[in-house]
C-alpha cells in the first residue's frame, strides 16, 4: 500500500528445485532465476561478497550499501516509506 515491492533473484542452477522452493513457501513478491549467470555481471557491479544480500532502492537510489538483519531492514522501510 506504501508502494514498497520485493524483487527476489536466485542464482541456483538447478531451476526445478528452486521453482519447487518458490511454490512451497508460497512467497507473495516476484521469485526470479537466474541459473545462467547472466546476474553475475551484477554481482560485480555493486561488489556483492555474500547472498543472500539485500538491498533497498528508494526514488531510483540505494537507500544503505548493506542491508544486515530484519532490524535493519525494518528501520530503513520506516524512515523511507
């Protein structure tokens, strides 16, 4: 309702596993995956070290480098949305 939208990319290779998680857990935002690699041109981008890794984009704009932690992430969404 505040306009917030989740955006989830895998990089698991094994697609049918990854589709047959997607499906179990029922998740209500955007499940991708990217088992080609094509992402890993990303990854580079923005100097991912880790996954799972999160970030948060406010009016086309990183709102923190890293995001660690519901705690964290619940601060940032209060302050930005």
């Amino acid at each position: 309702k505040k306009g917030l939208e989740i955006l989830e990319i895998s990089l698991d290779t094994d697609k049918a596993a990854w589709a047959s998680v997607v499906k179990s857990q029922n998740l209500p935002w955007i499940n991708a995956n990217d088992g080609l690699g094509t992402a890993s041109s990303t990854i580079v981008l923005y100097n991912v070290a880790t996954l799972p890794q999160t970030y948060l984009i406010v009016d086309g704009k990183f709102a923190e480098k890293k995001i660690e932690g519901e705690k964290a992430l619940r601060k940032i969404l209060d302050a930005s949305l």
